[in-house]
C-alpha cells in the first residue's frame, strides 16, 4: 500500500523568507503523480502544484516550487518570498496513474510570521 | 471558487441520527470522490463513483452509503451517528478518475455530534 509521510508537524518562517515543508512516500509503482494541497483556516482544500513522476523537470508554480527526487522517494515543497496569506496546513498527497484515490499525508501546520 | 459544490457546510445532530451530504461536481466531471477529515487530521478516502458506478472503496464505515445520480451529483449517506462520525466531509471531482487528473475539492461539510 502506498504512504505519505510529512516528519514536520508544524514549521514556522517570517514574512518574505523562503521555507521548505518535507514529504516521503513509499510505492512500488513507477509511473505516479504528487501533490501539494494547502488548506488554510478556512478548511478549503486548494491544489498547490502536481508533479509527475515520469518528469524529471521539478515543477513550478509562481513562488511555489518542488524538489522531487524519485530515487530517495522524496517530494519537498519550497515556498520563496513567504506572505501571511501562506499560513496554512500543507498536505502532501499521492497518486498513481490507476484508478486509485489520493493517499494524503498528515499535514504540516504552516506558520507566516510578521 | 472550484466548481465543486458541497451542501449543507455545517450539520449538528444527535447520535444515533441519520444525514445526507450533498456533492456536484465540477461541470463535466464524471468522477467524484469522498473523503473524511477529522480534527487535526490528513484526509481519509471513503469512497468514489464514476459515472454513476462506485468504483473505488476505501475505510468506509457500513453504516455509511453513497450514490451518484445521473445528473452526476453525489450524496453520503451517514446512518447511527456516532459522536467519532464528528469530522469535515469532503467531495472532490475529476475529469475521468485518472491519477493524471487533479482532483479538485468542494468547500466541505462539517457535522457536528452532539
């Protein structure tokens, strides 16, 4: 069965630093996909970025960006110029390219300070 | 705004009381999904249809049910609630229910035991 693991409960940054939120997961599939879901207080669930896992090419989205090792089965997700509209539970999710649902990881509880 | 939508987004009952959570999914998704968060907690897979068939099972209690209608639109079924059944209960939608689609995820539906 796959897993997610999120080894970060909560993390904590200032205004305009950068800060990075770990992510492992364990699968005996090759061909997957990742996920970074932000929830902020208001419980919402909004999709972050997607990797695939056939892509070497990290993915990109404006000030969010992933380092994704494949190898180490690792899947990072770096947020630069940090902004208090950050401040969220960051969960990690997997998926492989099957007829499967999302495996979330626990969250990592997401702290902008001013 | 996702395009998904989620009635009623909270509900109080007593236990031993029986609910029904409503889902649409986002115009022309044929796959929806069913997820449970309690507090403080990663989502947990309940359940998912596609095209009106379930498709996917995941830790889905037997007292709870769902279905998809032919419009598309989705209910859960949660009968002899327990005060553990307290949690947010999302639905997410995808275009086919392939692991290359994104899920995407209504508002959620907090219920509340007394």
């Amino acid at each position: 069965a796959q897993t997610v693991t999120q080894s970060q409960p909560e993390m904590s940054v200032q205004e305009a630093e950068t800060v990075t939120l770990s992510c492992t997961y364990d699968t005996s599939e090759s061909n997957y996909y990742l996920f970074w879901y932000k929830q902020p207080p208001s419980r919402q669930m909004i999709l972050v970025i997607r990797q695939e896992a056939y892509k070497q090419q990290n993915a990109t989205e404006n000030r969010f960006s992933v380092n994704f090792q494949k190898a180490a089965k690792s899947f990072s997700l770096k947020i630069s110029d940090s902004q208090l509209g950050d401040t969220a539970m960051y969960f990690c999710a997997f998926i492989n390219s099957g007829n499967t649902p999302l495996v979330f990881g626990k969250g990592t509880r997401l702290s902008v300070i001013a | 705004d996702s395009g998904v939508t989620q009635t009623p987004k909270h509900l109080i009952t007593a236990t031993g009381q029986r609910v029904t959570l409503r889902c649409s999914p986002r115009s022309g998704d044929l796959s929806v999904y069913w997820y449970q968060q309690s507090l403080d907690q990663g989502l947990q897979f309940l359940i998912q249809y596609y095209n009106g068939e379930e498709r996917a099972k995941g830790n889905i209690l037997e007292r709870f049910s769902a279905q998809q209608f032919p419009d598309l639109h989705s209910e859960l079924n949660l009968s002899s609630l327990e005060l553990g059944d307290s949690a947010l209960y999302f639905c997410a939608s995808s275009t086919l229910g392939h692991g290359n689609q994104p899920q995407h995820f209504g508002d959620g539906t907090r219920l509340s035991i007394l």
